[in-house]
C-alpha cells in the first residue's frame, strides 16, 4: 500500500466494508486477537504446529532479557491499533500482529556476548547484530501461512532515506507494515530500559522519534498517526502485562473515538 493507499484508508475508517464486523475486545485483546483470528484465516483448522512453535521461539527470544519483557506484546498492540485507525482489512490486521510477535526471532542466532553487551557494539558485532533481520526472514520464509509476515521481519528497520537495513529500502519501496511496525518498535525501545541505555520518558521518545523523522529516517505519514493515537490509545500498551487478558475497554472506546474525528 503506497500514500495514497493510507489516505484512502483514513477517509474510509469508519464505513470500511468490515467495519462493522470487526470485534474490537478480540483485535485489542493481545490473548485473544490469535485465537479469534487465525482460525478464520486458516478456515477454521488449527494453526501449523510449527508455527506455533516459532511463536513459542520468539517468546522464549524475548524472554531472555529483562529488559524486553513484554516487548513483542506491546509492539503487536500498538501496531494492531493503527492499522485499526488506518482501516486496514482483517487479514492485515492479522499480519500485524504476527509481526509484532516474530518480528525479532532472528535474535536467537546472535550471540548473547552482543545481545545483552551493555556498551555500544563496535563495527563487527553491529554487522552481526544486524542479521537478526534476515535470519528471522530465513527461518519464517517456509511456512506459507506466515509470507504475509517476512517482509515485516526482514524489513523493519529499513529507513525512509535509504540508509537502513538490510536492503537499503527507500520510501514507498518499504513495506507498508514494516514501516508501521518499525514506529512501535522505535518507541517501546526507547521508553523501556536496555542494557545500554536507561528509560525515556514518553515526551522524550515522541521527540527523538521526531527528530529521527526530520533526519530523513522515518516515514512521515505513519509517524503523524502514531502521533495523533499516542495520548489516547498508544500510550495505554505500557499498562499491557505479558500473558494478562486484560481489559482494554478504555483504550478500545478512546480508539474508536478517534477513528470517529478521522
């Protein structure tokens, strides 16, 4: 989907074709988006055992480190309510979450002596840091059911200008739900504490993420929505526990209010 493509889908939001089907406690409901979904994408059959295994390989990825406790839930969540707000069908909705989840399983082949170092990495251990996109693109790349899903993995931190990775995307030529993703990802990493870094607080990752976007880095349509759901909506994935189903009626009625403005 290019620009346009968002345009038409902002102005279309409220009277989408699905729309009124779409059952906002299953979407926004981290525990219960998969189980509601995937069984309508997949005619009602069970999920592949090995995607349910690559899942599991991603949790336990995550898991590793404190510090990202929680991390692929928030970013499923928070990507799955702009696609919400940008209209997107049910089927990208799902891609999205998918996304959220795996979007770093790739981190399983990088050593830990990279992963948790808590200094900057030096020139060679940020080439093999580097990789986790593509080897998580190689390791989802066999599973039909999940094609949707690699572009977001291999392409997540490609950057507007061009000088991302791994592939040196530009613009429109990145995937629009990498491009999504990549916000999410951005914001929850600054505003959550890594070994190398302490915690931002929310205005000072808004103002990084600004600054990035005036640098050329980030594509700017995507970050104005980020904007404009972050009080309201974004903003309540920090309150998201792991394995918790919660209840997210606040941030579901805040949403459709701001799909109602749109």
């Amino acid at each position: 989907m290019n620009d346009r493509g968002i345009r038409k889908h902002r102005r279309n939001v409220a009277t989408a074709p699905d729309a009124p089907d779409l059952r906002w406690q299953d979407l926004l409901t981290p525990m219960r988006l998969s189980s509601s979904l995937d069984g309508e994408l997949h005619g009602n059959h069970a999920v592949p055992e090995t995607e349910r295994i690559l899942f599991a390989l991603a949790q336990a990825v995550e898991q590793r480190d404190n510090h990202t406790a929680g991390h692929c839930e928030r970013l499923a969540f928070m990507s799955v309510a702009m696609g919400i707000f940008m209209g997107l069908n049910r089927s990208e909705l799902v891609t999205l979450y998918r996304g959220g989840y795996l979007h770093d399983v790739g981190k399983v082949g990088i050593p830990d002596s990279i992963l948790f170092k808590p200094q900057p990495l030096n020139e060679e251990e940020w080439r093999v840091m580097q990789t986790h996109t593509v080897r998580g693109a190689d390791i989802c790349c066999h599973l039909r059911t999940l094609a949707p899903v690699v572009p977001i993995i291999r392409h997540h931190h490609e950057r507007w200008d061009g000088s991302g990775y791994p592939d040196g995307l530009s613009g429109q030529n990145i995937p629009l739900m990498a491009r999504m993703l990549q916000i999410a990802d951005v914001y929850d990493a600054l505003v959550n504490p890594r070994p190398y870094k302490l915690a931002y607080s929310s205005a000072q990752a808004l103002h990084e993420i600004e600054e990035e976007t005036s640098r050329g880095w980030r594509d700017p349509q995507i970050v104005k929505i980020f904007l404009t759901l972050h009080k309201d909506v974004i903003s309540k994935a920090s309150q998201l526990a792991t394995g918790t189903d919660l209840d997210l009626a606040a941030m579901r009625a805040a949403l459709m209010n701001q799909q109602a403005r749109a």
